[in-house]
C-alpha cells in the first residue's frame, strides 16, 4: 500500500473532499492539520512548494488541490456506465436541494460535483438564510449534505467534462472517467472565481495567492495579506482574516459595496486598512509570493506594498464550458432560464447562480434547485 498524507485545515472544503474520496475507497492515509500545527505548515510548504491545501503526497508524488482526476487514476474504481434518471452537476446549494427532492420523488438520480457546498463555502457568516441568526456558509451546507445523505441519491466527487444529446436523452462524460446517461438534466454549476488578471498571478497561486480565505487563512496567522474587492464576500474574507492576520489591506477599486452591517464590522477593525480607488497592477516574489503593486485609479500613480499574502475576492464567472453550447446562454455566459428553471432544450434544467435568475442568494439558489428537481419529476414521469 502507498504512503499516503493529507494535508489539511479544518475549514477547508475541498480538503475535506480529499479526504471523503479516499474514504469512499478504502485507502489508509496519515491527516496532518497545518492550521494547528506550524511546524507541519513548514513542512508541507517545503515539500510542495505551497502556501494553500489540500496538499495529498503518495509515496514521493505531490498532488496540489483536490485533483479528482489524479486521484481516480490512482485509487479510482472500475469504471461503468450508468443509466439513470437525473443527473445532477454540482453540490452547492441549488444542487443538493434538488438532489434531495429527486430522490423523495422516487427518481434513480446521481449528483456529481468536485466539492460539496458551493461558492456558499466562502461565506464566513450568513445572516440571511432563514432560521439560523448567523451560521457559517460550511455549516449550512455540512447540513444540506447531511439531509442529502437520509436520502438514495448517489453522490460522486468528480468534474463533468462534457454533455451531448443522445437519442431521448443526455450522454455526460467525467474528468474520472466515468460515463452517464440520463433522461433529464439538472445544472446547478455555479461559479468560478474571476482572476486578478495581471502579472504574476499564475505563478502565484498557492504560493501566497489565493481564492479561498476559508481553505488558507490558518496558514497566514501572523501575517500581513491583503484582500481584492469590495463586495459583501470580500468585506466579510477581510473582517474574518483580521481575526488571524497582523494587518490586513482591503483594495477596493471604488467605495465598498457591502452590507452595512458588514461595514460597521470593518470599523471596528483597528488591523483592517481600506485603500479605496485603487487596483492591483502587479504581484512580486521569488519562489513565494513577498508583495504587490497597487496603482490610484484617479492619478495612475504605483506604489509597492510587501505583504505575505493576497486574496483575491473580485467576482465569480458561470460554471458552462462543459455544456458545449447544448442549452442557450446570455451575454454574461449564464444558461437562461425562465420562471421555472426551463433552460432551452427540454429535458434540461438548471437552479442557482449558474443561472439568468437575478440575486445570488443561497436561499434563492435551494428554492431554484427545488423546482428544477420538480420540473425534472415531471418531464420523467411524462416519458
């Protein structure tokens, strides 16, 4: 059997989706908390070159993030065609609603996503989702997912790669190697993060560049970071990481566009440093990334800032390069649907922020899943 270790944090998501698939099958492996212990941090920073986790090391093979396709050509089962009722692509919470009302309506469903939760994860407190004052985005959707789990839904962590028309019904293709056919489509993708877009942003991502606060924050107690963008995520990533940073420099292009709740709470924060009207131009480092250039929008003047770490919170693009243009989208690249999550090809639905529908809200997103699961019933039953 390999030497297999995780690396992990306990607010990391797509740890632990890591460690759910090695679970799944069986294979032993030693976890290592680098959020708790800084001298595993060290360690596992030394060995994959990394300042982000899931860091996963078979033997003397480092696998960066949760690589789905890595990871199945590896310790994946045999591979098998299925033929089912509703497939389901993405676990957010559009996703597992839907996941969950296919299956009390008696449906063969799969739901198959590469993380389970969504861009909801993200959200360090929810104060707006019915019947919980404040929750944690991972806690409301750990919850969802255990409501998913009293259910016979199959659920495969894994990334579909492309969809196509086949006879009655739809044949999709996974990253795993896996294929599926079924009657009735259900696409609750969601999103991916907007890149920065300048130079050095590749080299530096997850060595000091990140996109998930919840997932790397731990490894930057002590630290000065500085958060892109002024939305709600990104005032509530500034307010929760001042909670482990020595400073932390939010950039905001213009005014900040938060809550006002979440406004007050950044003033009460004496570590958070607000730079408004100003845009990254830059980033810099050697192997890690060690500063940033920002540049005044009004004047186009720069000025470097060292710092030790950078997140990025500047807007999220749809999930819909695996569609291959089987469904039709809008301008900003969203499948269009109407009042109840009919995409244009029947047969095909689609729920939360993947979609047309206006607000991103995690309450809109269950509400949209649950229709697009009624729709579905309904089109499968009429077949």
């Amino acid at each position: 059997m390999p030497n297999v270790v995780v690396y992990y944090t306990d607010s990391c998501p797509y740890c632990r989706m890591v460690k759910a698939f090695l679970d799944r099958r069986k294979v032993a492996y030693r976890p290592i908390n680098v959020g708790r212990d800084q001298q595993a941090a060290r360690e596992m920073i030394e060995r994959s070159n990394q300042y982000g986790v899931p860091v996963t090391t078979v033997d003397d093979e480092v696998i960066i993030g949760f690589d789905a396709k890595r990871l199945s050509e590896l310790f994946g089962e045999e591979k098998s065609a299925d033929v089912i009722d509703v497939l389901i692509v993405g676990a957010g919470p559009a996703g597992l609603t839907a996941g969950v009302y296919c299956a009390r309506k008696g449906l063969k469903t799969l739901l198959v996503a590469t993380a389970i939760g969504g861009q909801a994860l993200e959200s360090w407190a929810i104060e707006n989702y019915m019947g919980y004052r404040m929750i944690k985005g991972e806690d409301l959707m750990h919850k969802f997912e255990e409501q998913l789990t009293t259910q016979d839904v199959r659920l495969e962590l894994d990334r579909v790669t492309g969809i196509t028309r086949e006879g009655d019904g739809f044949r999709a293709t996974t990253e795993g190697g896996r294929t599926v056919t079924a009657a009735s489509l259900v696409v609750a993708s969601g999103k991916h993060p907007r890149k920065l877009g300048v130079e050095g942003e590749q080299k530096y991502l997850g060595r000091g560049l990140s996109v998930c606060a919840t997932c790397d924050g731990p490894l930057f107690r002590d630290k000065h970071v500085a958060v892109v963008g002024g939305g709600n995520m990104a005032v509530q990533m500034a307010i929760e990481l001042a909670g482990v940073a020595t400073r932390v420099d939010l950039i905001v292009r213009s005014e900040l566009k938060a809550d006002e709740a979440n406004l007050a709470r950044v003033a009460e924060k004496k570590n958070i440093n607000t730079l408004k009207g100003y845009e990254v131009a830059a980033l810099h480092g050697d192997a890690f990334l060690t500063g940033l250039t920002v540049r005044d929008r009004a004047t186009g003047e720069e000025r470097r800032i060292d710092l030790d770490g950078v997140f990025a919170e500047i807007g999220w693009l749809p999930n819909t390069e695996f569609l291959g243009g089987l469904v039709e989208l809008d301008a900003q690249g969203k499948i269009l649907v109407d009042e109840n999550c009919h995409t244009s090809v029947p047969g095909v639905y689609a729920a939360g922020d993947v979609t047309s529908i206006n607000s991103d809200q995690i309450i809109i997103a269950a509400g949209e899943g649950a229709k697009a699961a009624l729709e579905a019933y309904a089109w499968v039953s009429q077949r």
